[in-house]
C-alpha cells in the first residue's frame, strides 16, 4: 500500500476547508454531515453543482482572455436557462479549448489532467443522476453505499 499524500487523503471537512474554496468546503460539509444517504444524496447533486459553477468562475476569464471557440460562444449564449448539464459542459469545453492553447498559456493548466482523472469524471455521473430524478425519468435506486464507494 502507497502512502497517502495530502491530497490523497478521505475529504473530510476539516482536510476540505484547507484545501478547496469556501464555496465548495461549506458544500461538502452538508454532505459529510448528513445522517443518511437519503439526505446525502440530494446534497452531493448540490455539492457538484456548486464545484461545477466554482469551474467555471475560475475558467471563464482564462477563456476571455485568449482565442475564441464558437461552440463555447453559443453554451454561453445559453446561460440565461442553466442547468446542471449546461454547467457540466460549458466546464468540459472550456478545459478542452483552454487546455490546448497555447498563447497565452492557460492561467490554470493542470485543468486538463485533472478533468481526465476519474474523481473529475463522477460528474457527468451525478449530472446524469440527478436529471434522471429532476426530469421525471424512472427514479433511480442507489445502493446504500453509493455516496460513500465513489
């Protein structure tokens, strides 16, 4: 077994504060805190929306200062009727667009690897979860231990 590295730690609260922003720490702390999963899971769909809409904040004046993409010109278009899914792929374009550019170099460049990286890649899951309940598909079932096996 490796040993862990700070960033590698369980997220805790306390390990969340020092590490994420406010916004996104204050998120996860509602979740930690939740009694059951039945409480949990609403809080987690939350707890992404707020990290997603942090992306952005921080993406966005990167992407405004170097060359321009029309498709993420027309998902901006879009912001005034935003979803979840809308956030998810504004992020997802922005990190494309931003991580392949060159000049200027990207404000924020570890981006890339890290939207590849499994952890990054949950939200599409919980995106995709949490329209499944909002839009009147088949309630999902989770298992007990879906908020804590991810």
């Amino acid at each position: 077994m490796s040993p862990r590295t700070p960033d590698s730690a369980p997220l805790n609260y306390e390990s969340a504060r020092r590490r994420l922003p406010y916004p996104i720490a204050s998120a996860w702390q509602r979740v930690t805190l939740a009694k059951s999963d039945s409480d949990r899971i609403p809080l987690l769909t939350a707890s992404a929306e707020i990290l997603l809409r942090t992306l952005v904040a921080l993406l966005l004046p990167d992407y405004l200062r170097g060359p321009k993409s029309e498709e993420i010109d027309a998902t901006l278009a879009t912001l005034n009727k935003v979803a979840d899914g809308t956030w998810n792929r504004l992020v997802r374009e922005l990190v494309g667009h931003i991580s392949q550019r060159t000049d200027p170099p990207p404000f924020f460049p570890e981006i890339g690897s890290w939207y590849q990286s499994d952890p990054a890649q949950r939200f599409n899951e919980i995106v995709e979860r949490r329209n499944n309940e909002a839009h009147g598909a088949e309630r999902a079932v989770y298992s007990e231990d879906w908020t804590r096996d991810r």
